[in-house]
C-alpha cells in the first residue's frame, strides 16, 4: 500500500469509531426502555438510594437519546464529507466499493458476493480508488497517516 492510498485508507476510516459508538448506545438505550416496559403506572418505591426509580430511568433513557442524536448529526455531517470525496472517482465500480466499506461500513466478503465480483477485484478496485481520492482529501485532516480532526 502506498502512502497516499494509507493516507486516503485513513481518512475514510476515521467516523468508524463514532459509529461502532452510536452502536453500543444503542444497545444500552435498548436495554434501557426494556426494563421501562415492565414498570406500572403506578410503580410504588420499595426505599433504596433512589427515591424514584421510574423517573431516573426516564432520565437516563432520555440521556441516551441526546446522545444518540448528537453522535448522529455528526456521523451524518462526516459521511456527507466522505461521500463528496468519493464521488470525484469516474468509475462507478470504485464508488460502489468505497460508499459500501466506508459509508455502508459492510466487510469485505459482503461487498464482494452484493457486487457480484471476487474478493480480489474487491481489493484491486479498492486500491486503485484510495490511490484516484487522495487529491481530493483535506490534507490538513492527515498527520502521519493519522486522521486529526473533525
């Protein structure tokens, strides 16, 4: 892999984290409305450190659900970005295959078998759009082959 295609490899990867982020609060805003389900309307307090059960997990719920949105708005913002970049590509096999890594953030194989091409061509297609985006990328966003901002 040469540098630019490391670099462009790098920038197009950077929002993975905020999603697999959204992801985990997800599943715990999930977890969440699940034990809210089983409360009555009328739910008596049993004691405890928590004066009222219910309303706390209201609270967190809605907590949560800030979250979610602002992680959200930020994902979307970036994946708006990252499909500007991609978009400048001439092939429309290369932006398939970037929109479904980068964008979709689906595995190799799925890609692969969705597309109806072997893995192989999968990587080549890859390559040569990460080398093809470079120019496109904000430079001032890649230090050392590391994203830096947002």
């Amino acid at each position: 892999m040469t540098d630019k295609q490391y670099e462009s490899k790098c920038w197009l990867n950077r929002m993975y984290g905020v999603a697999n982020h959204i992801e985990s609060l997800q599943r715990k805003q999930e977890e969440v409305l699940s034990s809210l389900s089983g409360i009555g309307k009328y739910e008596e307090t049993t004691g405890g450190s928590d004066p009222n059960p219910t309303e706390s997990k209201y609270l967190r719920y809605s907590e949560i659900s800030g979250k979610i949105e602002e992680q959200l708005h930020i994902l979307h913002k970036e994946d708006l970005r990252t499909l500007e970049v991609i978009e400048h590509l001439e092939k429309e096999e290369q932006k398939a295959v970037l929109i479904d890594r980068y964008l979709n953030r689906l595995p190799w194989r799925l890609i692969a078998s969705s597309h109806n091409y072997g893995e192989r061509q999968v990587y080549r297609y890859h390559d040569d759009a990460l080398e093809l985006v470079w120019p496109f990328i904000p430079k001032d966003e890649i230090y050392g082959g590391e994203y830096v901002g947002m």
